[in-house]
C-alpha cells in the first residue's frame, strides 16, 4: 500500500507541482523538498530490508581545488580529507556498499540499471534528488539534501550522520 503512495506522489503530485511550480518559481524548491519528504516517510513505513544498497553521490561534493577524476571510478580518491569523498568511501566500505558519483540524471539512471541495487541512498540537490525518485520508482529510495553554502554546485557537503542513517535504515535486519 505504501510503495503505491509513493507512486502516486512521485508520478502524479510530483508533475502537477513542478506545473504549478512553473507558475511559482520561488516555491519550485519548497515543493520538491515537499515531495523528497514524502517520499522518505513512506520509504520507511514500508520498512524494505536489504543489503544490496547503492551509494550515489553527486559530482560537487568533491572540493573545486581537487582535479582527479571520480567520475568512472571514485575509488581515484586519494582520501587526503579536504573533501567528504574520503568520508563516504569510508562509510561505503564499512557497509559494503555500492558507491558512484554521478554528473547528472542520464548518468544516475545508467549506474542505477548497472548495478541493480534493492535500495538508493541518494545525495543530491532538491531538484536532481525529486527527479531521480520518480525515474528509479519502484526501487525505494532515501532521499539526503545536501547542504550549499557556497551556492549550487559547488563545493557542497552532507550531513554524513543523516547518510549512516540511512544505510541503517536498510540494512538494519
Ligand atoms: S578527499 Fe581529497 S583526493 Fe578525495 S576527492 Fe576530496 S579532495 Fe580529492
């Protein structure tokens, strides 16, 4: 009943917001972080249990300053610290889990097919993480905002007590 909830708010309130967020531009964001919410409430009442976890990631956690290509594989990090790549290669590791970055939705989609996961934990901004719910449904998914205090795109970071959360979320038996 639940996964049917979500499908409901990912494949027909999600559009009728984004239409009317076309209208409202300045609340286009309040929306999708309405709908990232909503999703995540229901992802946990319907309690799926897997260890078959993907990590995705997006492209600006990685510091400006750092030039080594993440993008075909992350584990390029030479985990020196200044960004939170090292952190979640970490984290990843710990729990054995699949980890990707991705540059985009037509990537993210193409990782997702790959790899076959059972459940996302996605980091992402409001608008990337909406759209990428309604493109993996049914998988579930939990949703984490990323935080941009130097504006979009750049130089981001995560709350990285909300992403182990999450993890535990699904793999807790
Ligand atoms: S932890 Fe260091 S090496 Fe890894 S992506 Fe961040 S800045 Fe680059």
């Amino acid at each position: 009943m639940y996964r049917t909830l979500r499908g409901l708010v990912l494949k027909v309130l999600y559009p009728f917001l984004m239409l009317v967020g076309a209208f409202f531009k300045g609340r286009k964001e309040s929306f999708q972080r309405f709908v990232i919410g909503l999703n995540n409430r229901l992802v946990r009442r319907e309690k799926p249990k897997t260890k078959k976890i993907l990590l995705l990631l997006p492209h600006c956690l990685q510091i400006n300053e750092c030039t080594i290509r993440l993008t075909h594989n992350i584990y390029n990090c030479e985990r020196c610290g200044r960004c939170e790549i090292r952190d979640l290669i970490g984290i990843a590791e710990e729990n054995g889990l699949n980890l990707f970055v991705a540059t985009g939705g037509t990537i993210a989609r193409k990782i997702v097919m790959e790899a076959r996961p059972e459940a996302i934990v996605a980091i992402a901004c409001e608008r990337d993480l909406s759209s990428g719910l309604v493109d993996t449904y049914p998988i579930p998914v939990l949703g984490v905002s990323n935080d941009r205090p130097f504006g979009p795109c750049f130089n981001t970071s995560v709350d990285l007590d909300k992403v182990k959360e999450a993890i535990r979320f699904f793999s807790a038996g």
